[in-house]
C-alpha cells in the first residue's frame, strides 16, 4: 500500500461510541461523543439517589454502554454549581403571589 510507514500515511482508526437513547438517525458533530439526554438521564438517577457507581452501572447493564464514574461526577458537579449559585441568588422582599 503507498503510504504506509511512509511521511504520508494515517496514524490509525477508532471507531466512534456515542451515547444516546434516541432511536432513529441522529446527527453527531465531530468530535462529540455524548448527546444531552444522557445528562438529562444521569441528572436524573442521581437526583433519585442512586451513587456514581450505581449509574455506571445502569448504563453499562440498559445501554451496553460505559460512562465513568468520574465523566458522572462532572456532569453532576456542574449542575450542582448551578444550583448553589441559584440558591445563593439574591431575593426580593416582596412578591406578588395569584390566588
């Protein structure tokens, strides 16, 4: 094969995993391996309790697919940010309220 082990040859494949519980085609961007309902879904499970081990788990077992405990963590330290700064948001002293 021209090129191989040559100055213009690939460095190789890898084959593309993407995470999703959409059926149908589904339009993926370069480099994107994960679509936002998986963090709608662990958001969830673990807004239900289960551990960053528990949601491994259940992806691995339901999806055939593997989510690190640590990719886990940031998806939840990122949402839990968010809610420390909408708690710590500023109030006012009077609201209206519609009977």
């Amino acid at each position: 094969m021209a090129g191989r082990d040559g100055g213009n040859s690939r460095n190789g494949t890898r084959t593309k995993t993407v995470l999703t519980d959409n059926v149908g085609p589904v339009i993926v961007k370069k480099r994107q391996r994960r679509l936002g309902d998986v963090d709608t879904m662990v958001l969830s499970l673990y807004a239900k309790g289960l551990s960053t081990g528990e949601i491994s788990s259940h992806f691995a077992e339901v999806y055939g697919a593997s989510l690190s405990k640590d990719r886990i963590s940031v998806i939840t330290d990122r949402v839990i940010g968010e809610m420390t700064d909408w708690c710590a948001r500023p109030l006012l002293p009077v609201y209206a309220a519609a009977a």
